[in-house]
C-alpha cells in the first residue's frame, strides 16, 4: 500500500479550476532532500514548467530538508497545478510514495531534484502511452552533464526481448527521472518498498519496482534523450558501496519472489552483479574492493579474462595509468561510471 505524508505544509488552499483539472494528464513527482543548497532544484522545477505539454500537475515533496527548500517550493505555489508537502526525513522510497499517493492522474512521472527534462518530454511519453493500452512504463534516453552542466555522454539502452528477466541482469531502464508509469499499475504492484529502502537504503528501490512492473506489463524506451541526468556531488551512483549493497536487496527481494525459472539462474544473476561492481571499483581506482570481488569470482571460475587481467594490472597501479594514457592517446573513449540505480 502506497502511504501518504505525515502532514502537508503549504498544501494549496484553493482548489484546481474544473476545466483544467479536466484536462490533466499526467502527476509530475520531485522528491528533494536539501534541494536549495544543492542548488539545482530551482532548474529541475522550471523544466517541468517549460514542458510543451502542460497539462500536468507537479507535486514537490520534501523529504525532511534542514534548509530554505521549503521556501523555494513555495515560491512557486502561485500556480494552481502546484502542491508541496513536507514530511519527516524517511527516504526517496517513502518520499516518491508520498507523491503516488498524492497523485490524481492516470500517469505518473518521477524528477530527481538535481536533474531536468527537455521539453518535448512529456508529450513523447503520452504519445506511446495513447499508441498501446497495454503500456505500463515508457522511459527516454539521458544526456549525462557534469556538476557544472556541461555534457560527458549519452546513455541509451534498449528493453531486452525479456524485459523482466533482464532486470535481474541489468538496469537497462536508464534513470529514475526518464520513467512515466501507469498510476493504476504502480498501485497494483505495490509502490516503491520503503521498508526495505529507507534512509540508509537509497539505491536500487527504483530497479526492484521496474522489475514487478515488468513481470505484468510491457515497457517501452524512446531512443531520444530527453533528460539531463547530473552525475556527481551526491548522486547515488557515484556511491558504489551503497549502490552494492543496493543491488544485493534488490537481488534478494526480487528473487524471492520470481518464478523457478528466473531462480534457477539466481548464481548466473549474482555473479553478473559482482563482475559489474567490481568493474566500477576498478574504474575508480578502488583496488582493494576490486580484487576482493574478483577473488570471489575466480573462486568460483566465473571471473572471466578481462577482469583477471585487470586484477593482475591492479597489482601494479603504475602499469593501470599506463594503459589509460595509451587509450587516450590513440583516440579510444574510456568508458565511463554505469549508472546502476
């Protein structure tokens, strides 16, 4: 069950006019912790205020912030389609359920509070929503910009032919704040898992309940990048520990309750995780944690050459900024983080 806030502060005091209620689309949800000193929430707002479809409602919601966030939401509460409420620091699980269960229309769309949406955005959603019924999530393509806004890379992935069992083996849904989802479908399967994902918690919650929905319901990707995805600062995948002990819930939660078939490959599906984290380990120089999960898969015989190599080389930091010099040089792209919440 989705649950609501704990109380509202701010909370509009006149009602929507009925013919603009009557031609909403869609729930605009921005959960934010601090968003005024991160000082990018102002940007994720306007963008949603820039949108060529304007038929939406936006509901910010404050997860508890110790600073002048409650102020600067409410600077905006002079447009009627505009709701903030504020609730005691639990987590982005509870605080996106919070706006679920404030929403009144029949699509839903997530923002974190440190990226932001071009404007076709929303109308490329509903259009594939209106092209099939059967539609439970739509989610874009992102454009990676750094702390400073300027542009480091595109990450686009295509749903695999299983979407559901490609979940356990990757988060191929690109990033929290491309995802519109059906409100009934979200409700069905339950909301984000807030008592599994709470303030110490923070990563994967989106991916598991990508996984519930795609058990039941088809999920599309439009190949545009439509969302400016920041890394940096205080982004979730940036913390790979975190973000490890994240995908190891998600794991265990979703494999709980998947049929045999999928649990049959449970080794198959874990050991991919390990070999994906200990990559981003390597990538950022995290050595010890690196060598510690490849030990683990070579104990098993499931490390692969590419990461026994890159173990060998971990042994000789020199020799690693070496062989990066040398990609650089002759023009190749080192690849960068993986986003995995």
């Amino acid at each position: 069950m989705v649950c609501g806030p704990e109380r509202q502060v701010g909370y509009r005091a006149r009602k929507m006019d009925e013919d603009l209620v009557g031609d909403l689309k869609v729930s605009v949800i921005i959960t934010t912790f601090n968003g005024a000193t991160r000082g990018f929430l102002r940007n994720a707002i306007d963008s949603v205020l820039a949108q060529t479809e304007q038929a939406f409602e936006l509901i910010l919601v404050d997860d508890g912030s110790t600073d002048a966030t409650g102020d600067l939401c409410r600077e905006y509460l002079g447009d009627v389609r505009i709701r903030y409420i504020r609730q005691k620091n639990q987590g982005v699980a509870a605080a996106r359920n919070t706006g679920i269960s404030m929403a009144t229309q029949k699509l839903i769309c997530f923002l974190d509070d440190d990226d932001a949406w071009k404007p076709e955005k929303l109308a490329r959603q509903i259009q594939e929503f209106d092209r099939n019924p059967q539609t439970g999530l739509v989610y874009t393509a992102i454009e990676i910009v750094n702390e400073r806004g300027s542009p480091v890379g595109l990450q686009r992935h295509p749903v695999p032919d299983n979407a559901y069992l490609g979940l356990f083996y990757e988060n191929f849904v690109d990033a929290t704040s491309s995802v519109m989802v059906r409100r009934d479908v979200v409700e069905k399967v339950g909301g984000f898992r807030a008592d599994q994902f709470g303030p110490d918690m923070q990563a994967c919650e989106d991916r598991e309940l990508w996984s519930r929905i795609a058990r039941e319901h088809l999920i599309v990707a439009i190949p545009e990048a439509l969302v400016v995805y920041r890394m940096g600062g205080q982004k979730l995948s940036r913390n790979l520990r975190q973000m490890e002990l994240g995908e190891l819930k998600m794991l265990s939660l979703a494999l709980a309750d998947a049929p045999p078939d999928v649990r049959r490959q449970a080794g198959a599906i874990h050991a991919n995780a390990m070999r994906r984290v200990a990559m981003e380990y390597f990538a950022v120089g995290e050595y010890r944690d690196f060598r510690e999960k490849v030990l683990v898969l070579m104990r098993s015989g499931q490390a692969g050459i590419p990461l026994v190599a890159r173990f060998i080389l971990s042994l000789l930091p020199g020799a690693v900024w070496l062989v990066r010099g040398l990609t650089l040089q002759f023009g190749t792209s080192a690849k960068g983080l993986r986003k995995a919440d």
